[in-house]
C-alpha cells in the first residue's frame, strides 16, 4: 500500500462513523468551486439501445448470474439490501448489456430517465472540434452529460473483493466531488453500510478530456475477502461539466492484470488518431499505481537504414544509438543490453561478428534486447549498402552516434573548444539537465551541447554538415 498516488478519501471506522455517515446523508458541505471554462457544452446523446429484458447471459467466474432489470430502491445504499448474491466481479460492470441491468437505480426512474445517466454506444463527440473519442471498453458505457445539473445515485451488485485485491474502472467528466464521484462500500449485515474510498477525476481538463473516459486504478487489500459494492453518483453541483461517464468497473484483479491491462490501454490509445492523445497517456501514467510501473521500449532501430559502401559499423553500438527503454508512468530511462547479434549478406549468416566494413547489397541483422535487467525481445533491420560514389541522401553523422564530430567540420577553430585528447568539445551523452532532471529527448545516445562548447552564450561559432543531395 506504500508510494501509490491516491486519489481517493477512506473513511476509517470509529466512534464518529455513524455521524459522519448521517452527516454525508444529510447533504455533504460542498467544496468552493473554481471559474468553469467558456466552452459549449456537451452535446446531446443518441437515444439508448432498449433493454434486452434480461435475456442477456453475462458469465461471472463462478456461474452465470440472471441479469435483472434495474431496481428502484432507496434504501439499498445503507444496508445492504441490494445485490445479495456475491461474486467476485459486478454484475454488468462494464454496461455490455447495453442497459442497466444489475444495477440498482437510487433514486427511483428507469434505465433511460434517471439522474444519473443513459447507457450509450457512441465512440466519439463534440464533431465540431477534431475527432474526440470516449475511449470506452467494448461497446457501451454510461454516458452522464445528459444529466447535467441533476444528482442521483445508481449501486452495482454486491461482489467479494479478491484477487490481490486490486480494482480498475474508467470515469470521465466528476471532476470534483461534487460534480461527481465513483464510490466503494463495505456491506455490514444490519447496519450502515461502511463508505470506504470516494473517487473522482482530478486529471479532467477541458477541452483535452471533456468527456473522455480514464482508467483509475486502486488496491483495497485491507478488505479482501469483505463484501463491497459501488455507487456511481451524480453531484450536486448544477454548473458546468456536472456529470460523470463510467465504464468497465473491474475488481478482484492480481497485480499481474493491472499490469498487462495498463499495457494493452496504452498500446489502444497511441493506435488511435486524436490530437489530444498525448494529454490522455499523461493522465494514464498519473493514475498509474507505482509498483505496477513498468519499462517500454519507446525507440529502436528503424526497419532500414542506409550506409555507404567501405563504411564500418560497429553493429552493438550502432544498435544502442538508436534504441532507448524507460519506465512507462516514471519517464525513468533504463539500462539496455544488446546481444546475440547475427547477420545475413549474399546468403551468408555469421554471429558473433559485430564489426563489419560493409559492401554493396543487403545486410539482414537480427539481434536481442533486453531492458531493465527482465524484459527480453528479438528485433531486426536491414542495411542498405549503397556505392561508395553513389549521391548521398543524408548527412554523414547527422545522429553524432559517432560520439564525435566525424563527418563535420568546424567553421570557428578559436571558439570550438578541445578536450584534453584533442577532440572537439560539445558531444554529449547526458540525457538531462539541470538539478530538475529535465530531459534533451535526444535521439539515440549523443547529441550537440552547444553549452559544452565554450561555457559562454554571447560566444558564436558553426560546424559544416557532409553535403548530400536532396531526395525523397
């Protein structure tokens, strides 16, 4: 339970626990609330699919459970009389019957007139602003805009928490508590149920996440074993962006899951073209646990890559140059290793040589990665040996893999400073600067510091690309 962001308030059963329940019940105080943007406001939804009138089977992991209509009672909250039967998932947390069925609707209405919000199956929104999606799972989710300005409460199924005691579900717009807010209770057989965590979506920014859905993730491990339930609640507040969109309510999961399912959202989401995804993956890594964290390869070599013929490559640092891990949510670089490199020329297949002064054709190399010190993959590309007098397309070094400035020529020998080996200052292999660790985002391993030249910023100086003959 150490170094996890929260974003949740657990209540802590005490003397005190009766009044701050009567308290919450009795209208909670409502926090001061900041100047909402000037932004049109969400628009209109499609009009639900119908109820499939339970004729849906949903299978849970111990038997499949009858998917009831939703059921109007306003008592269910405090005493766990709704959802009796327990299984270690909800019952319709991800909405794919495409209605509310097993759910429980708090303040009376239907599945498509309540306070809460309407099962829906669009993708995208806002057609006028460049394409913005929803990011649900599967089909269907709970769509709130519509309820924009009312309150109310809707309750799932009770489940057994499990697993390693971890839970995952997306939630949108509830910025605030009081705009709206998922909620997590501990049943206590013949008394008040017990309000455990509260979440809300302090990562909302308009217009970048107006009604697009992030996946929160916590651990409840203190309760494994305990029968819990969810309350998806519409706040008080009546001004702007009051509402909230839920979809994919996940429980009981090994950490393992959160890892592999953090994964494969994240692969989901660089898939998709939407001018705003760097924003959603920021506040993907923000509601990440930390000891789900894990290292990506975020560059390699590129499919092909050209050199000249009579060139000699090194092929583990040419590899190395190019390639770069780090830690998904951290940003973290980490260290990788480059081995069991072969490779194929005119048929020919050697390892274990790794210098190669190159001849026309086409290398095939194919080598392993491992980063982090685990994870292990197999990669390959290929090298296009041109002529040696052929017309360059690219700038000789223009990476500076070299570590120095092979191919450049210096314009200004009384500025370019020397090291004590005599080579020219200015190529670094830091990858941050600053006490604040801010990075170059260099690609490959070396790039130009012009700081590093001479110290001083009122000095001028230039170095002199190869020519090359513009192509493409």
């Amino acid at each position: 339970m150490q170094n996890k962001k929260r974003i949740r308030n657990r209540v802590i059963p005490s003397l005190l626990a009766s009044a701050l329940i009567a308290s919450m019940l009795g209208g909670l105080a409502q926090p001061a609330l900041a100047v909402e943007p000037d932004v049109a406001e969400p628009g209109e939804i499609a009009a639900p699919l119908e109820p499939d009138n339970g004729n849906t089977e949903l299978t849970t992991p111990e038997d499949v459970q009858d998917t009831a209509p939703p059921v109007d009672d306003t008592e269910a909250i405090h005493t766990g009389a709704a959802g009796t039967e327990s299984a270690e998932s909800l019952i319709n947390g991800d909405f794919e019957t495409g209605d509310l069925s097993g759910w429980t609707l708090l303040n009376g209405g239907s599945a498509d007139d309540n306070d809460v919000g309407a099962v829906s199956s669009e993708t995208t929104y806002w057609p006028e602003m460049p394409t913005r999606y929803f990011y649900q799972e599967g089909t269907y989710f709970l769509l709130g805009n519509s309820k924009e300005g009312t309150s109310g409460k809707i309750r799932s199924s009770t489940f057994i928490l499990g697993g390693d005691g971890y839970i995952a579900f997306l939630i949108g717009g509830a910025s605030t508590e009081s705009k709206g807010s998922v909620k997590v209770y501990q049943v206590n057989d013949g008394n008040e149920d017990t309000l455990i965590a509260t979440y809300t979506n302090p990562q909302w920014k308009d217009p970048e996440k107006g009604m697009t859905l992030l996946r929160v993730y916590d651990q409840l491990s203190g309760y494994i074993g305990q029968q819990l339930y969810f309350v998806v609640e519409n706040g008080t507040d009546t001004g702007g962006f009051a509402f909230i969109n839920v979809d994919d309510i996940r429980t009981s999961l090994t950490l393992d899951e959160v890892k592999e399912l953090h994964k494969s959202e994240m692969k989901r989401i660089r898939n998709i073209d939407d001018k705003f995804k760097d924003a959603i993956i920021e506040s993907y890594k923000a509601y990440g646990l930390a000891e789900a964290d894990y290292a990506e390869l975020v560059s390699t070599v590129p499919e092909t890559i050209t050199r000249y013929a009579g060139d000699t490559v090194e092929l583990p640092e040419l590899i190395s140059g190019f390639t770069r891990a780090e830690m998904a949510y951290k940003g973290r670089a980490v260290s990788v290793t480059v081995s069991d490199v072969e490779v194929s020329h005119n048929h020919e297949t050697t390892a274990g040589d790794t210098t190669l002064t190159l001849s026309e054709g086409t290398y095939s190399v194919t080598y392993r990665l491992t980063y982090n010190g685990i994870t292990t993959e197999t990669l390959s590309f290929t090298i296009d040996v041109r002529p040696a007098g052929a017309v360059r397309h690219d700038v000789e070094n223009g990476d500076f893999e070299t570590g120095d400035l092979s191919g450049w020529t210096v314009l200004t020998e009384g500025v370019w400073g020397k090291d004590e080996s005599g080579a020219y200052k200015g190529i670094s292999s830091d990858q941050t600067y600053w006490d604040e660790k801010l990075p170059y985002n260099q690609e490959g391993n070396y790039h130009l510091n012009g700081w590093q030249v001479t110290g001083d910023e009122a000095v001028s100086g230039g170095i002199r690309s190869s020519r090359l003959t513009l192509g493409g």
